[in-house]
C-alpha cells in the first residue's frame, strides 16, 4: 500500500504537466490549437510553474486513490483465486479493477475536485485566481458549496476510475503475464516500462471520453451557465454542441501523460516493492 501511494506520487510529479494540459483541453478547448500550444501558451501567460498546478492536491489524491486500489487490488485478487491458482484470469482481473477503482475514488474524490479547479483556472495576467492554494480550496468549497461541494461529479469519476483503473491494472499484469510466461523478457526495468506504457495507452482509450465529461462536470462554475444537470446531461450538450470528437479532446496529451504516469507509477513501485521484499521478507 506504502509502495503504491509513493509511487503513484513520483508519477504524478514528473507527469502533471501532461494532465494539466490535458485539463486545459478538455475545459477551454477552444482558447489553445493543440497540445504543445496550449504548454506553450500556459508557460508564457502564466508562468511556467503554472504546468505543475494542482501538484499539492494531486500529492494527496495518489495517497489517498493509488494506495488504496493496489491496496484492494492485491488483496482481492488473493481472495479470488483462493488455493492452487497462480493468478486470476483476465476477466477476474478487469472485474477486481473495476471494484477497487470505484471504491478508491468514492474516498478519493474531494482530492480530484480540487486538484482540477485549481489545474482548469484559466484566467488573465494579474487577475486573482478561483483558489489562493490546495487548502484555501478546500475551505472554500466547504464553506461556499457544504460536504456536497466535494462530491460534484462523483458519479462521473467513479465510471472514470473504474473503467481506466480496470484497463491499467488489468493490463498491466496480463501483458505481464503474458511475457514472463513466453519469457519474451525478464521481470525487470524494461518489462516494467512497456508494460506500463501499454497500460496508460489501453485506459486513455478505454476511459478518455467519461475522462472529459468527469473534468467539464467538477470544474464547471455554479451560478454561470457552465455547470451540467448530471453526467447524461453533459454527455447530451457535448454530442449536441460539439460532436462525438470532443469526448476525445485532449486525446493525444492524455495518452501522454497517463502512458508516462503508468511507466513512472510502474517502475517505481515494482522497485520499491522489490526493496521492501528483500529488508523485511526475504
């Protein structure tokens, strides 16, 4: 559990500009041509620091949601396959994802709230921005919107989470599988790293339209026309005003940043993993 939160934190900080600007698509789309001008534009309008916005809250939410869904993974998936088997099948696996991811987020989600309204601020130079930092947000939106103010979207992100949480970690271990058993590679840094890769690649294309819906839905602004009914009525608006391409804005900074945060994630808890095995186990 320890060695999947403080992975999942290096991940998120060598990654976040990659989701920022993912962020920034998928909310003000039209403001940036693409990927790489919407960096740019963010860099020079706001500072560069500006690609790490949300970091703190970010910090939290992979304590908090990458602890926990390995946590339940793990110890679900020891429960499944019980005595003789070596490892759940792939159903079993995309199963154990989809329950893990949604009870993780469910505890998780006041973190992606503020993680995203800090990261989808998009304001002119000099302007005061929505949140002075992660904790000014937090008693802002509980004292503005109640306990319910963290909630906003929770429906949305427990689809989300559930579905990529799924493709990732079931993924992940069947290619795993699948090259140790043809002894394609060893359980090392490079299976590691391709392994991780074709995870992210998997949950952006399984998971990026409910992605952007759970983004447009937290970081909507009550009181202005922006916020959505619920996640039918946002899915309705986006088809109609903008068609079926936009549930893939942000498609290619997405693939990205979650095959980047994956191969970080990854990697860094196959080897903490490893260390802790070998002090206290082994």
């Amino acid at each position: 559990m320890v060695c999947a939160g403080l992975g999942g934190s290096v991940a998120e900080t060598l990654t976040l500009p990659f989701d920022t600007v993912k962020v920034r698509l998928m909310t003000s789309g039209a403001h940036y041509k693409g990927m790489v001008d919407c960096g740019l534009k963010m860099a020079k309008e706001e500072g560069v620091a500006s690609l790490w916005k949300g970091w703190t809250p970010g910090i939290h939410r992979q304590l908090v949601y990458c602890s926990l869904r390995l946590a339940l993974y793990t110890e679900m998936s020891k429960w499944v396959i019980g005595e003789g088997n070596s490892s759940p099948t792939l159903f079993q696996k995309i199963q154990l994802g989809l329950l893990s991811g949604g009870v993780a987020i469910s505890i998780a989600n006041p973190t992606e709230v503020v993680k995203i309204r800090i990261q989808g601020d998009m304001r002119n130079p000099g302007a005061a921005p929505r949140y002075s930092g992660a904790l000014n947000a937090y008693s802002t939106i509980l004292k503005e919107e109640t306990l319910k103010g963290f909630w906003v979207g929770c429906l949305p992100n427990v689809i989300r989470n559930s579905v990529i949480n799924a493709a990732e970690l079931s993924a992940y271990f069947q290619i795993k599988q699948w090259i140790l058993e043809y002894n394609l590679m060893e359980d090392k840094l490079p299976c590691h790293f391709f392994c991780g890769f074709m995870a992210g690649f998997v949950a952006v294309v399984v998971g990026n339209p409910v992605d952007m819906m759970k983004t447009r839905i937290m970081n909507a602004k009550k009181g202005t026309g922006e916020a959505y009914k619920n996640i039918a009525d946002c899915f309705l608006k986006t088809l109609k005003n903008e068609g079926f391409g936009a549930f893939y804005s942000g498609f290619f900074a997405n693939v990205i940043r979650i095959g980047s945060w994956n191969i970080a994630m990854f990697v860094a808890f196959e080897a903490l993993k490893k260390k802790y095995y070998d002090k206290f186990i082994a």
